[in-house]
C-alpha cells in the first residue's frame, strides 16, 4: 500500500523509508527490530524527562478520568488555573498573564500580534515593525515564518508572506569562536545593532530574540549585546520578545534562558520542554504594561485555537516542572553541560573538521569545518553522512545547516542522562569522526 502521511519538512514521495521509532524508555527509543539508540534530540529538542515517564503519564490519565477538555473561552478548570499561576511565578516579577497555546509556532504568532496591537492600543500606530535577527528560526505559521530568517528559501513560493519584519544581523563570526569573541568583534556587533535600532526605533513595535540561536547552530547571544539590545528596547518602548521554546524549562541550566543574561522581557514564548513533549502545550506570558494597555481601553486579546489550554496538556506541564524543582534537574543540567563540553572538548578538540563546541546546559553544538587553515563550513553532504553514521552506531543527533554561519552536529540530551551514558555519547562521537576524517 501506498504510504499515506505526509512528514514535515520532507518531500512529498518520503516517508515509507524513514526509521520507524516502535517505543521508548528513560533516554532510549527503539525501532521495529528492537535496536536501540540514545535520543540525542530529545525527540524534538522537547522531551526532557525522557520517555515513558510515569509520573507525567499518571497526571495525564488522572486528568482525563476527571475531565478531558475544557471550552476556556466560556469556563475555566483548576488545572489550567494552577499551571498558569505555576509559570507565572517561574518568571520575572514583571510578568502578569500567562495565555496557553499548542505550540512555539503559535506562541511566536501571539507574541506578533500582542506587540502590534499593544501599540495601536496606546495610539503608537506607526510601530508596526518587528526586529528579528538573521538565522533566527520562529515557527512555520505565516507570522513565525515572515519572522523566521533560517532556511529563508523554503518560503519561495508561499508569499505573500506577512511583512513589516526587519531582520539584524547575528553577533556571530569565524574569525573567533563564539564563546571567545574579540573586543573588536563585539564593539563591532554592538555599534551595528546600535546604528541600524536609530534608523527603525519610531517604527519598531517589538524585537523578538532567541536568547540561544537554536536552529542556527547553538550560538548564545553575547552578555553585552542584550543588554544592549534590552536597554533600546526600554529607551523606546519597544517590546523585548524571548523565545524560549527550545531554551525555556531548564534546558541551559536555567529555568529560562533569559535569566542568564538578567534582562526581564515583556512577552516570553514557550512550548516544547514546558511539558516533556508529552501532549501539544504552549504558552505566552506578558507583563504588567501590556495587561494595563488591554484593560484601559477594555479591549479582548483576539486569539483562539481550539485546543488551547487543554488541561489533560497542562497537567503533564505541571508534573513537568515539579520533577524539575523536586529533583534540583537545573543544576543537573548544568553541570552535566559542563562535563559534556569539557569532555568533547577534551576529546574533539584538535580534531581537523572541528571548529568549535559551544552551548549551555544540555544544548551543545559541535561546529564542524572542512580544514582548519580557512574554517570553511563543512559541506551538507558530508554533514548528512555524518549524521548517518552516527545513527547506526546508536545515537540520534540533530544537526544544523546555516550557509552564512555554521555546519555541525547538535545535541539536546535529556536531563535524566546520567554520567555513564553521557560518556558513552562522547565516545560514539569521538570514534565515528575519527574515522571520518
């Protein structure tokens, strides 16, 4: 028989070929034969807590025998209540309301929105704009996707795409590894960023970052440049957009990825780790200015889907974060994140096709080259075969394809990885490229 479902971001004759992941347990998945690999995407850099959890799957089922939806648009329900106040109070003490939607595309898409309407509300209606950065990826509904500047040429042919975004460029190059940049390279970024936020400040109705550019290549954004940016933003009543829905949940080692930098955005944006990747959850939380701007002129947030907030999704959520606060998972995180930079650093470090390991927690890039002499990328088809290889020796990696930036090998381990399988990840990877060469 034909094969029938159509996968994303693959052609529309694939499918029937792809590996056919049967069951999972702990860090493993396991495909029809019964081989099993360590999952080092974390299915889609969600799943955090591993699979077949119990505790989440008993708050599922224990939500389900209560009640499975709930209409929020005409009720409300303790569960949903409970994890909104729940992320409320992970956040920064600036934040207000919380609004639950199904995924990090939509949560970008309502990020959009309230910052355009946020400023037609306070009579501002020349801000329209949206700061985005280049190699930024947000989503693949038409707001997130106008916004996404990663794999800017799948979009060709799905315009007119949603307009008004204007894209800076990333504070990241090859002349210096990304954790170790110059004096001069971050002058350079800053007085780039400063320069071309006076040109569009009157225009300009939010900035919307990823505080680690996920998709891009694990590069965390320089200490000083979101200062920056966030002291701009402030200056010109601009609303500071974080999208934390790779970041958010403990993946760096934090909570939120914002808190390392000690900045308090206006709207943060949130989905996959805020549950495990157990059940579709998003959410979207906005401050106190943002909740006044509504309610002084007795306006509604007009934005709806139908399954948002369903509270068999936020019950997982709310097992989600109590294993993480119950089981100290942020300094785990941490500290599992140093050791496994230090060891493939160790390890790596002097390999030829090696550029550079960078990230935070349990979000690691491995920026590969083609020599060391020009730091020229390595091809996408050795990148593929790489990745291949990896695969077969039991591992699953994600990887990253920005032609203008980076080439390499991503990992998003699972927080309940212990010492002894983390280490197994490092010689997997240390033995397949050294035959690669």
């Amino acid at each position: 028989m034909e094969y029938k479902v159509c996968h994303p971001l693959r052609k529309m004759d694939s499918g029937a070929e792809l590996p056919k992941v049967e069951h999972g347990e702990g860090i493993y998945v396991f495909d029809e034969l019964g081989k099993k690999y360590i999952d080092g995407e974390c299915g889609l850099w969600n799943v955090s807590l591993g699979y077949a959890n119990k505790e989440i799957i008993q708050s599922i089922t224990e939500q389900l025998q209560k009640v499975s939806y709930v209409n929020l648009c005409d009720n409300t329900n303790s569960t949903v209540k409970q994890l909104g106040e729940e992320i409320i109070d992970l956040l920064h003490d600036d934040m207000e309301k919380i609004y639950f939607t199904c995924t990090g595309s939509e949560s970008n898409e309502l990020a959009i929105k309230l910052a355009r309407k946020y400023h037609q509300l306070k009579g501002n209606r020349q801000k329209r704009k949206i700061g985005v950065l280049e190699a930024s990826y947000h989503g693949s509904y038409y707001g997130s996707m106008s916004a996404s500047q990663y794999e800017s040429e799948f979009k060709d042919g799905y315009g007119p795409l949603l307009d008004g975004f204007s894209a800076f460029s990333i504070p990241f190059c090859r002349c210096c590894k990304s954790a170790d940049l110059s004096k001069q390279c971050k002058e350079r970024f800053e007085s780039e960023l400063a320069s071309k936020f006076e040109l569009l400040k009157d225009e300009l109705a939010g900035f919307i970052i990823e505080p680690i550019l996920g998709s891009a290549g694990i590069i965390p954004l320089p200490d000083e440049y979101v200062s920056l940016l966030e002291k701009l933003c402030k200056e010109n009543d601009i609303l500071l957009i974080c999208d934390e829905v790779a970041t958010g949940f403990g993946r760096t080692g934090r909570m939120f990825a914002y808190e390392h930098y000690g900045i308090k955005p206006d709207i943060v944006c949130m989905s996959k780790g805020i549950n495990s990747g157990y059940l579709p959850l998003g959410a979207v939380a906005f401050n106190k200015k943002i909740f006044n701007a509504f309610t002084e002129k007795d306006e509604l947030l007009f934005h709806l889907s139908t399954q948002n907030g369903n509270p068999a999704s936020c019950a997982s959520a709310l097992s989600t974060i109590n294993q993480i606060k119950r089981d100290d998972l942020l300094e785990s995180t941490r500290v599992k994140g140093e050791l496994l930079v230090n060891e493939l650093r160790t390890k790596l470090g002097e390999h030829p096709l090696v550029f550079d390991i960078r990230g935070r927690g349990l979000m690691v890039a491995i920026d590969l080259m083609e020599n060391r002499a020009t730091h020229d990328l390595l091809s996408l088809s050795k990148l593929l075969d790489l990745v291949g290889r990896l695969t077969k020796k039991g591992l699953i990696v994600g990887y990253c394809y920005s032609p203008k930036y980076v080439t390499g090998i991503t990992l998003f381990l699972p927080f309940i990885i212990n010492d002894e399988e983390l280490y197994k990840v490092v010689d997997i990877l240390e033995k397949t490229l050294l035959k690669f060469i």
